[in-house]
C-alpha cells in the first residue's frame, strides 16, 4: 500500500468498501460521521445524499465542528477512541493512520505518504446534485 495510489486503493477497495457494499446489499439507506470540516474532499458533504440513486446516506454531523463533537462527547459522557488523546485526530487503519504534530492538518496523519487530493479510501463517493446540502 505504500508503494503506489493504486496498491492502497486496492487493498482499501478489499478490506473496506467490498465488505460494505455487502453489508448494506438489502439497506434502503445508510448514516455516517462525514463533517465538511473535515477535509476538502467533504466541505460539500450534504446532510441527506441521494446521489446512489439505490440508497439514501444520511450524514447529520455534516455541520458539526470539531468543537461540537467534542462538546457533545463531555456534555453526555461518550466514549471515544482514547489514540483521540494522543494526537490522532482521524483514525483508520493502523498501517494507515499516524499521530499528526502541532499545527498539521486533522487529516495529516491518514495516508501520509500520499498527495492531499488522493485521501480518501472510496467508502464516501462524491455527491451528486440530486443531494440535499440545507441545513
Ligand atoms: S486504510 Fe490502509 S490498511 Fe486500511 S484498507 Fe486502506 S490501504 Fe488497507
């Protein structure tokens, strides 16, 4: 996976988007954790996504900061990841995922090796217009 793009995207396409098109085959629609916020790639991440014309993918945090989910973890005690505590803001796969320094982008420490626009692992295809972005 680190020698090229194409090597992580498939061992991505294996280990995470083949098991999920499975797990949701008989699913009407999906929720997920996307937040604009969080990267380029998802400042347009709608609350409601219609673009899979054969499954609606809800994505309520789509508005949160970074500053309300934290808000949101102390005000009703979740719990959460405790590698959040130790400079790992994003975190995925262990091959895949680093702690990230002071004044690095959230996003740093996924897929560090590669270029900004290429980190995404495919699970979250672009909206299409059909996609409702009010909130
Ligand atoms: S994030 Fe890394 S280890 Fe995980 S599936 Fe993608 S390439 Fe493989």
């Amino acid at each position: 996976m680190y020698k090229s793009i194409a090597l992580r995207k498939a061992c991505c396409a294996i280990r995470k988007m083949e098991p999920l098109s499975r797990a949701l085959a008989d699913k009407d629609a999906w929720i997920t954790g996307l937040r604009r916020e969080q990267s380029g790639a998802r400042a347009e991440v709608p609350l409601i996504d219609h673009s899979d014309l054969t499954k609606v993918k809800l994505n309520p945090l789509a508005n949160w900061t970074w500053g309300d989910v934290w808000f949101y973890i102390s005000e009703n005690k979740v719990d959460y990841n405790p590698l959040h505590d130790q400079f790992y803001p994003s975190i995925g796969c262990a091959p895949c995922t680093r702690a990230i320094s002071l004044g690095e982008d959230f996003r740093a420490g996924r897929w560090w090796w590669e270029d900004e626009t290429a980190k995404e692992c495919g699970l979250h295809v672009k909206a299409s217009p059909l996609s409702t972005t009010e909130s």
